[in-house]
C-alpha cells in the first residue's frame, strides 16, 4: 500500500536574481515558491508517496497561485486554508565558488504567522496518514503557529502516526515573545524522529557540552525523551560556495551508524537540500532498515544540488541509482 506524509508549515515566494546575478546587478527576478516542510511533501510525492501539505495562503490571486504551484508538484491542497492578503517572501542571491548566498526575508505579517488552532481539523487531515512531519521553523513564526503545531503532534500521537521533525535552531526567528528554548523540547517530547544537529541539541536542550560528538549528545537527547526513537544529523563540509560534502549520522538507541561521503563537485542550488534528506529519511524509514534509509537519505540531499529552485524533483530509480553507487550522471535511453 501508497504510504503517506502529511506536513505543515508555511510556503513563500522565492525571488531571486537570473542565474548568479548579485541583487545590485538584477533588473528581473526569477520566481517560485518554497517552504520547508512543502519541499518535504513534494519530494516524497516524486518518490511515489502521497503527500498532502496543510498551510495558510492569502485570499487573492498570489495565495491561489501558490496552491496550484503545491498542486503541480503532485500535492493534495485539500487543506489549505485561505486568509488575510499577504504571502511570505524571501529573496534568493546565490553565491558561486567563494562567494556565499545569501537570503532576506520578509514574512512578517503573513497569512500564515496569522493561522490559530481553531482553523485546522487535525484529526480530519491526519486520516489515514502514515507520516507526520514539521520543523523547527514553523513554532518560531508565531505562537498561533507553534500551538497549531503541537495540536498536530498530539493529534498524531492519538492516531499512532509517526510523527518527525527537523529541528536545527534558528534563534533570530523567535521574535514573538517565546524561546525556542520554551517551545521546541514540548513539541520534540511527542517526536519518534528527530533531525537536529550537536549544536542544536546543546542550545535548544540545554544538553551536553561544547567538546561533545553528536553520538554522545544524540543518546542523551534519548535519555532525555524517551518517545524519541531515532536521532540523525546530516554534516556538510565546505570546500567553496560550488563544491560540498556530505555524510548522514544516526542514533537509533542502539547503534551508530554513518553513510559514506558523498562529494558533490558542481552546485546548482543548495536551497532545500536539507528538506531533500528529510524527504528521503521519511521515505528510507517507512521502506528500509536504517542503514539503508541514511544512504537514501543521503542520496536524495545530494542530487537537490543539481536541481535548480526549491524543491527536489528526482525520481525513486535517480536516488535508489547514486544510493546503490553510481555516481556517473551518464545519459539514460
């Protein structure tokens, strides 16, 4: 049977200079749209899943233009919710060989830092769900959005749904009046699958120290929240703005283990390759052992790197290719 993952968070519009313009040179910009968990959803809608992704959109012409962007990528928009009139946006520069990207936002306001619990049925969207998945961005938008959030989680928990999340720490988005520190460790202690880094297991936790590996701070996060079933990390190596390396960790309460380096020589857009391996963990995991599903995990980050925009948009036979080695990129008929 077609598995199926359901997540929430908020979708913007992406602006970015043609090619790798600096905004001082742009006369046009180039848009699509993206948002963490959505790229999750449509990744794993390319990999053959069922996917539904449940968000805020303004009611005017840009909020119905972002559902149909969802509804190509081969999501179910059933439970959009529409009001008030502004989209969250973020402009795009990226960088090449040494010079970095780099991003600004503008999101306050938007529809989405607007939604409260009471316009989402979570029972009604998590019907039939294998899979639920946030991340740490969504709580830092707002407080509506945080207790969205963890009414998802336990409605989850209720139906005996696994529930992920992807929560590496962006502090200077809390600007609400909440920590992440208050809000993220009672939205975690519901999660079977965490995805975070040491840094972020030491800041938002409060756990571990400065000298400790992820293994040693991954079992403690266990100790800590013993729903928590499975800890991952993904390390990448900077060689330059063009060229990066790879590697995916788990701690699954009894063993460590790593997936080899995978060297990714020639950048096209790095934007939304975290949200790939989420992807292709959430998929791994609901079809492999755990080795297995950090390779495919790992797999699936390294080839949104080839792919221009947001979202990652490879095939199952693409990623279950480079996990079994081939790594040739050799013409296919």
């Amino acid at each position: 049977m077609t598995k199926k993952v359901i997540t929430f968070g908020e979708v913007m519009m992406r602006l970015s200079p043609p090619g790798y313009e600096k905004f001082s040179q742009a006369s046009s910009f180039e848009l699509v749209y993206g948002g963490g968990e959505a790229n999750v959803a449509i990744s794993c809608a390319y990999l053959g899943m069922k996917a539904a992704h449940v968000t805020r959109f303004p009611n005017n012409a840009l909020g119905k233009a972002a559902t149909q962007f969802l509804r190509k990528h081969w999501l179910s928009t059933e439970h959009v919710i529409y009001g008030d009139d502004m989209i969250g946006k973020y402009f795009l520069e990226k960088g090449a060989v040494h010079r970095p990207s780099q991003v600004i936002y503008e999101r306050e306001g938007s529809s989405f830092s607007l939604i409260e619990p009471s316009m989402v049925n979570w029972e009604d969207v998590l019907k039939d769900a294998d899979w639920f998945h946030w991340t740490g961005i969504t709580p830092a938008i707002s407080e509506g959005a945080a207790r969205c959030c963890l009414d998802a989680i336990k409605t989850a928990n209720k139906m005996g749904i696994t529930v992920s999340g992807d929560i590496n720490s962006r502090s200077n988005m809390w600007k609400y009046g909440k920590t992440m520190q208050e809000v993220i460790p009672n939205l975690v202690e519901n999660c079977d699958v965490v995805i975070t880094s040491s840094n972020g297991i030491r800041e938002m936790f409060g756990l571990g120290e400065a000298e400790d590996k992820f293994q040693f701070l991954a079992k403690r996060l266990i100790d800590v929240y013993p729903n928590v079933k499975k800890v991952i990390k993904k390390t990448r190596r900077t060689i330059s703005a063009s060229h990066h390396q790879i590697q995916g960790k788990l701690w699954n309460g009894e063993k460590y283990i790593k997936t080899d380096m995978l060297n990714i020589t020639h950048i096209i857009d790095r934007v939304g390759t975290g949200d790939a391996f989420a992807a292709g963990l959430i998929y791994g995991l609901l079809h492999y052992e755990d080795k297995q599903a950090l390779d495919f995990a790992s797999a699936a980050c390294a080839l949104k790197h080839t792919v221009p925009g947001d979202v990652n948009i490879v095939s199952l036979e693409n990623v279950q290719n480079l996990m079994e080695g081939d790594t040739s990129g050799a013409l296919r008929r």
